[in-house]
C-alpha cells in the first residue's frame, strides 16, 4: 500500500491524491468529437454527464468517442473516395477537384458520425 503523503498550504496540510493514470491523460488531449459529445452531454444530459465525471468515467467515455468518431470518419471517406474513383491520378491531374472530392465526403462522413456517435 502506498503511503500517503501531504503538502503544506498555508496553514494546512493538503494529501497528494493523483488519479491512476492521470499523467498519460493529460498527454493526449481531448479530439474534436470529444468536445462536441461533452458539449452534448453537459447541455442536454446534465445528470449523465454529471454522474460519469463523478465516477471518473467521463474521459474515458470521451475518449472512446473520439477514437470511435474518427475511425468511422475516416473508414466513410476512405470508401467514398474508393466508389467514386477520387485516387492519386485525380490528385495528380487536378488537385482543386481532388481537395474539394475529398472535402465533400469528408463533410458528409462527419454529419453521419454526429448523428449517429456523438449526439446519440
């Protein structure tokens, strides 16, 4: 068992607590989707989002979330642009097309993710 040990504040002696795992989180900030579902949760599921950050559950949901959203982001276009023949070739011929090929399923990609991960 670890021992606990205290700094002085003034006049009081304030414990060391640390979370376990708390210097690898504060390493790997939080991605865009994340945000957007603490955002949710705090506007329309306060009691959720308030139990889960009482329980240290919250940032790992969050993370899952954002790891889910991107994955699924990505997997999307990836195969928009495999269906709808946008590769290197097109890239290499015409790259403002590609950009905005790949911008529009990017978009696309990200408005089914939000409706179905982040404000479910």
């Amino acid at each position: 068992m670890a021992e606990l040990t205290y700094t002085k504040v003034g006049d009081y002696l304030v414990p060391d607590l640390v979370m376990d795992g708390e210097d690898e989180l504060e390493e790997m900030p939080l991605g865009k989707y994340g945000m957007l579902r603490e955002d949710f949760l705090k506007e329309h599921h306060s009691g959720t989002y308030t139990s889960m950050l009482l329980t240290g559950r919250l940032t790992d949901h969050l993370r899952k979330i954002d790891r889910q959203a991107q994955e699924q982001v990505d997997s999307i276009v990836r195969d928009l642009m495999k269906s709808c023949g946008v590769n290197e070739e097109l890239k290499a011929r015409d790259q403002m097309a590609w950009v905005q090929a790949v911008n529009g399923f990017t978009h696309q990609a990200e408005e089914m993710v939000l409706a179905e991960i982040v404000y479910k």
